[in-house]
C-alpha cells in the first residue's frame, strides 16, 4: 500500500516535471529547473526527507528520475549505494543516490559533487522542509550535472546525493569505505551545503584553500555579483552574526569525510541563519536572485576546477595526504 501510495505521488508530484530534456535545451532550463528542484525537495511532501523515513524513499525517486534525465550513468544499481550505520546502540540503514559523467580527457580521473538530501523527521504536526539544509545543495548538484551534459568535462564526475548526514556525516563514509572507483583516483571533492541564504550581506563562503593555494587568484578574479570569501580552513572558526558558537569549518559537513582520507575539497556554504534546523527553512524564505547567482558562481568554480593540470589536482593530494588530511 505504501508503494502504491508513492508512486501515485510522486506523478501527482513531478510526473511532468521531469520530462527529459538533452543537450542545449537541458542546460538553457538548468536555472529554472534547480528552482523547481529546491521547491520540490522542501516540499511538505518529502517530509524533511530524515533518513529512513518515507520522505526520505520519496526524495530518493525523485533523484532517481532527475539523474535518468541528465543522462548519468548508473555506477551502482539503479543509482542507489545502500549502507547500514551504528548510531548509539541501534542499527540504522541509509542509502546513497549515486551517478556518473564520464569526462574526456581524464577519464579514469574522479571529482565527487556531494550534496546531502536527508534532514530532520518531523515532530508533530511541525514539518522540518530544509529548504536551505539542504535542498538547496542538493538542486546545486544536478544543476553541475546539467551543466557537464552540454560541455564534456575534462575528468569524470561522481554526483553523490549523500543520506545520513544530519546524523554523523554517514552516506559520505559509506561512499569512501566502498567506492565505486579505485579510491586513489578520486582527486577532489565538491561539496555542496546550505547554498541559498546569503541574506543582507549576500556572502557565499568557500573553504578548501589550504590544500588548494590556488583559490586565492580564484576568487581575486572571479565575476560574480556576490561577495565570495574564503573561509577558513582552520579548526574554528566563526562565520558570521548569526553564528551562536565558533563553527568547526573543516568538519562542518560531508567534506569532512575527504578531507580525512586526503582528498582536497571546495566547501561552499552560507552563514547559519535564524531558520536553521527550524520549521521556517522554507524555499519561500529564499531570494531566488541570490541563489541563481550562487549557482552560476559554483559552477564557475567547477569549471576552474575541471581546468587545472592533471599534476596540480595531484599535488594538492599528495600535500593533503601528507599532512594527515590537515
């Protein structure tokens, strides 16, 4: 009955939503699509998507058919990476959703786009959508899918939709303790996390310049009606007004997980607002101006990224390796 129930939902849903669209006319309808994106996995419907949770099985098809439509392979079955988890003395289940863009250059090479899609289950009647955390990440990733449909990319990207990150970074652990790929050939990371409140300041934070010094002429040049800031990759550090206690940036969220295995990432993020982990971290809180240039600077990012040497994205693994993940 359940099964008969969602799927029922989900062509009620976003049945018409996700007519497949390829090559220009895909990356044209990319902005307008990710807003529909972020609408639909804040949605009451998705429940705030808590991992084992129907909402969370609800948002998991809506990936599945979003993923079928940007044309990603399917690296795992169905694009799905199940895993199981301790948290206290129970057993818990998560399941990743996982695809794949074979780059043309390098194409046994691998940047992993993360974007967590769980969030928190509902206490009584108040639902907690996670608009911001993180739907928005998460419409962030298939929009770089979107974007690497039109133009090969020079590596290969795995477009990891993590589970379980709200409950100890888990989804991103599961990938890393049984890859699809040779671990050793995943050069970076790109995590996605709270990407669309950048309120009156309109600030976009991006870590991970400690093992890549690059960012630093990055972001000196880059056009972007934002204000990009470098955060820092240190410990702690404070983000901004609205931070209650100094954040520990470099564990914050699913990045944390590469940075420890020696991977080098680009963390994009915003300041912690008054909704977070609240009922109100609804879409219609969200500036759609804000998060489109967001967007569109994220992906700037990816394709400066996608452009250094082979020998530089080494490098910067090497010196992340060397020292212990910093």
């Amino acid at each position: 009955m359940l099964w008969r129930k969602l799927i029922k939902w989900r062509h009620a849903c976003f049945g018409a939503l996700l007519l497949p669209l390829y090559g220009t006319a895909q990356a044209n309808n990319s902005w307008p699509q990710a807003w529909q994106d972020l609408q639909q996995l804040s949605s009451d419907a998705m429940a705030g998507r808590a991992t084992g949770t129907n909402g969370s099985l609800a948002a998991r098809l809506y990936l599945q058919q979003r993923f079928a439509a940007l044309k990603l392979q399917a690296p795992v079955a169905a694009y799905l990476q199940p895993f199981t988890f301790k948290q206290g003395f129970s057993q818990w289940q998560g399941i990743n959703v996982l695809g794949l863009r074979r780059g043309c250059v390098h194409p046994e090479r691998y940047i992993v786009v993360t974007a967590h899609y769980d969030h928190l289950k509902p206490r009584g009647k108040k639902i907690f959508n996670g608009a911001d955390d993180n739907a928005s990440g998460v419409a962030g990733l298939l929009y770089l899918a979107a974007q690497t449909l039109t133009t090969c990319p020079a590596y290969s990207y795995l477009f990891l939709a993590t589970d379980a990150e709200e409950m100890g970074l888990d989804g991103a652990k599961a990938f890393l303790a049984a890859p699809p790929v040779p671990r050793g050939q995943l050069l970076l990371n790109i995590n996605l996390d709270m990407i669309s409140r950048g309120e009156l300041n309109q600030r976009l934070y991006l870590a991970g310049k400690k093992q890549l010094p690059q960012l630093t002429a990055f972001a000196a040049t880059t056009q972007t009606p934002l204000k990009l800031t470098l955060a820092h990759d240190g410990r702690q550090s404070r983000l901004g007004r609205h931070s209650q206690a100094p954040v520990d940036w470099a564990n914050a969220s699913d990045h944390a997980v590469f940075r420890k295995a020696g991977i080098p990432y680009l963390y994009f993020g915003v300041d912690v607002h008054p909704q977070y982990h609240t009922p109100q971290d609804d879409w219609q809180r969200i500036d759609p101006d804000y998060f489109h240039a967001a967007l569109q600077l994220i992906e700037q990012s990816r394709r400066w990224a996608d452009a250094l040497p082979l020998a530089e994205l080494e490098a910067a693994q090497k010196s992340s390796s060397n020292c212990g993940g910093c």
